[in-house]
C-alpha cells in the first residue's frame, strides 16, 4: 500500500500531495516539503507526529493489459 499524505490535513494552505511506498520515505518527503514550501526552519518531533497522525494508505490500482 502506498503511504500518503496531503498537506492541507497537516494545517497549511496547500493542496500538496506526498506519495510513498513507505512510512519513512513519505515523512522525509514531507519534512523536505515543509523546509522548501512553507520556510519551516525545523521539522520538530511534535510536526513529524503531526504528519505521521494524518497519513493514509492508499491501494496503488495496476493496469493489466492483456
């Protein structure tokens, strides 16, 4: 299953959307998201539960062509 998070559910005013195929990998995109976008200077422990508490998982659909 694929982790995501959208960056609205976290409080910012972003229609950004993180998607990865894991918990850790969607949090660093997250954190970097939140430096580069939004000027957080630091992505705190309280901020990682944060993003941690909104994630989702989501089926990845397949196309089967035959």
């Amino acid at each position: 299953m694929e982790k995501v998070i959208h960056c609205r559910d976290v409080g910012f005013d972003c229609d950004g959307i993180i998607r990865a195929q894991t918990e850790a990998e969607a949090l660093q995109m997250a954190a970097d998201h939140a430096q580069r976008a939004h000027g957080l200077d630091e992505v705190t422990p309280e901020v990682l539960e944060k993003i941690r508490s909104v994630m989702r998982e989501e089926h990845t659909a397949t196309l089967l062509m035959r």
